[in-house]
C-alpha cells in the first residue's frame, strides 16, 4: 500500500521487521536483557540504540534487500525507525513496562525455550506501532490533513482486504459460494466484476463489508470488521467512510505509478515495440501468401473507391444525444451506454491515445484490435463486448463510427501509419 508520505506500509516492511527483530535481539544479547529492566528509561533507551545500530550495520547483507518501490532499503528503514524510537522515549517505556510485568509474572522468561521468541515478539509489537506513528505524522504533513495511528492500520488493513476480494475474485470458480457471498447473488458464470476490479479504487465498500462478514463461514475464523476487536468499529457500518479510504488508496496509486521513475521511457519503450511489430509483420508479408483476411480486405476496398471520404468524422461519442447512442449501439449488438464507458475507461493519458486523439473511439480501438488482438489484459473492462469478453468486430466498430467496414479498415491503416511515424520521429530526436 502506498500514501503520501508514507515509507512503512510496503510489503518490504517484513524484512524490515525481520531485521529489527533479528538485530534487537543481538543488542539484548550484548546488553543484557535485565537491562531492559532498568529504572532509568533514557541510560537504557541510550544503549540500546547504540548497540542496535552496530548490529544494524553489521547485517549488511540483509539490510540490502528492498524495502520499499520508493528504492530505501531495509537497513535505512530499520536505522530511521531506530532513530525515531530514541526521539519517543515513551514508545520505549511502554517497551520495558511489558518487560517488566512479564518478568514479575514468571521471572527470567528470556532464559526459557520459548524465552527468545517472546522477547522478539515484544520487539516487534513495539516497532508495529511505532511505524505506524511515524507514517501517521508523515501523511499528515505532506497532505495536511489529520491522520492518526489507528487511521493508517485501517488504511492497511483495507489495502489486504482487497487484494484478498481479488484474490478471490480471480479464482472465483474454486471460490464460487464466497465470491456469490460478496457480490449478493449466486455465481455460475464468470461475474463481469471479475474483469472490473482493476485497481484498489474499483473495489466497491459492500464487497468488503461481505467479504469480511463471509470469513467466518469459509474461512474458519472472523473478518477483521466482524471481530469483537474495537479497532475498527467506526468502519464496521460505514460503507462510505471505507469506500473514502479505498478510492484514496487508488488515487494516489494510480499518481504514483510510474514508481518515481523517469516517464519518458515509455516513449522509447514504444517506439522498439512499434519497430519490432512492424518488422515481424514485413517479415511475414515476404515470407507467404496473403491470407483469406487480406484478400477479402482487397476485394473489399475495391468495391468502395467510390465512396467519397469528403464527408467530416462524426463527432466525439459525448457530443451526440443519449438517445442516439443507445440505438446506435443496440443495432450493432452492445450494450445501450457503451461508447460512453468505453470513452471514460480510455486512459488518455497513454502514449496512444495521446496520438491518436484527433480519431474517433471505434477507429482507436480498431488499432488495438489490429495492433493487439481482440482480447489483452491492458485492456480497460468497459472495452469489452460483454458477451464475447473480447474487444467489438470490427463490423460493430463500424457501425458504431457509422462508416462502411472498408472505411473503418482505411482509417485504422492510417492511424498506425501515422504512429509509426511519430515513433520513428520521437527515436530521432531522442538520439539526436
């Protein structure tokens, strides 16, 4: 999961945890677990870190692995929550009181079998918390809107709830009776909400309040919403707070999705993938004959030289009536409002439909037809014939565009044409 601010909340947070576990435990070792009984809070919160610190830089090895897509590792992150626990000695004291009351209860307890792991586990809860406090205060400086600990451990908690949602959702034929569960109505095909759950932002509040409500019938044990913990009872009836919090979630995922890299290598990324399609399709034009489709395309064209290409492209899909779009689409066997999905689920923000903005929709998506094949995962939900789960014919895009068939086939031509182009032009300069 990501926030703003944030640096805690990846799945690189495990081995960060890992290794302040591991590390502490060498600290105690060097230290003196009894030290963690001391009276005074500030000598031992003093030791501790300093001896924690060598050990952290000791483990190099491990410190090195990822631990978050910002590129901090999970030596830097462990030292910074270190550093952070020295500024928060009440974090600390909170530490040596649950030392200390499990001492009184059972005496030396890190001197027994399981003594060790207990020790680790006290660590690890404070360092749970203490992450938490710190990207709390971070979000709420780099958004300036308030943020509490619990407010981030619900933000995570729905982060793994989705991703559970669609876990489920990709297996929903192994999962058909909580997958109905969740959608409200029995599964015995696959649910179109399989395909629409893209992102974090698509998943709806009610599929994780059922979600969450059917864990204990097909699980064995209850949803985090369905627990007699508090923690999260101002979320447990509030769809639209947790709807808030999921589509939060997605937005900022959606900003930061190029990952802090630099964006201008999609340009070269499609420029060698337009040059590599370009040659296989020359490759294989030289080495066989023209294939049924290819021929009927040239039968096709002959019959409409005619047709006059003099008449302006019908305009955007946003700009005709309601009335007509509904008609237009039923004719051609889509659902009434496709064309005003299908326009909204278009990221135009791509290096595509960046360049092919002046084409009508049916034209574009007869380039992806051409270009990709009917069906790719790249490919936005809303796209998709419901029917075939596959992108419209191309006589359907036609119809759509109100063009003939060899007129939608003329257009699309042209459109790649000119994106080749543009490729080849954007490789220069790049090189230039």
């Amino acid at each position: 999961m990501r926030l703003p601010g944030t640096r805690y909340q990846e799945h690189g947070w495990e081995q960060v945890r890992k290794l302040l576990g591991q590390c502490s435990l060498q600290a105690c070792a060097r230290l003196g677990p009894a030290t963690l009984l001391d009276a005074d809070i500030e000598q031992s919160l003093g030791a501790y870190v300093e001896a924690v610190g060598q050990a952290l830089h000791a483990s190099a090895a491990r410190g090195r692995a990822p631990g978050n897509s910002y590129g901090d590792t999970s030596g830097e992150l462990a030292l910074t929550l270190v550093y952070e626990l020295q500024a928060r000695p009440a974090d600390w004291a909170a530490l040596c009181a649950a030392v200390a009351a499990e001492h009184a209860r059972v005496g030396p307890f890190w001197e027994e079998a399981n003594g060790e792991a207990l020790l680790r586990k006290k660590f690890n809860d404070l360092y749970a918390v203490l992450r938490d406090k710190v990207d709390s205060d971070n979000y709420q400086a780099a958004c300036g809107r308030p943020c509490s600990p619990n407010r981030m451990y619900a933000c995570r908690m729905l982060d793994t709830a989705y991703h559970e949602v669609a876990r489920l959702f990709e297996g929903w034929r192994e999962h058909a009776a909580q997958v109905g569960a969740i959608l409200g109505r029995e599964v015995v095909a696959m649910p179109i909400e399989v395909r629409q759950l893209r992102t974090i932002g698509d998943c709806k509040p009610e599929w994780i309040m059922r979600w969450s409500e059917s864990q204990e019938r097909h699980a064995g044990s209850p949803g985090p919403l369905h627990t007699k913990s508090k923690r999260f009872a101002s979320l447990k009836n509030s769809p639209d707070k947790i709807g808030a919090i999921l589509r939060e979630i997605g937005e900022y995922e959606l900003l930061s999705a190029n990952r802090d890299h630099d964006w201008l290598h999609d340009a070269g990324e499609a420029t060698a993938w337009l040059d590599d399609y370009w040659r296989v399709l020359g490759e294989s034009e030289q080495g066989a004959t023209p294939g049924p489709d290819l021929i009927l395309e040239a039968r096709e064209d002959a019959l409409d030289v005619m047709e006059s290409e003099a008449a302006p492209d019908p305009a955007p899909p946003d700009a005709h009536d309601a009335a007509r779009l509904a008609l237009v689409a039923q004719q051609v066997s889509l659902p009434p409002n496709y064309l005003l999905l299908a326009t909204l689920g278009e990221d135009r923000a791509s290096w595509a439909a960046r360049r092919m903005a002046q084409e009508s929709l049916p034209v574009r998506l007869a380039v992806y037809l051409k270009l990709l094949g009917p069906f790719d995962d790249s490919y936005p939900a809303e796209w998709l014939d419901p029917v075939s789960g596959e992108l419209p014919t191309m006589q359907q895009l036609a119809g759509l565009d109100g063009i003939s068939l060899p007129t939608l086939r003329k257009r699309r031509d042209a459109a790649i044409a000119r994106l080749n182009e543009m490729a080849g032009m954007e490789e220069e300069r790049r090189w230039a």
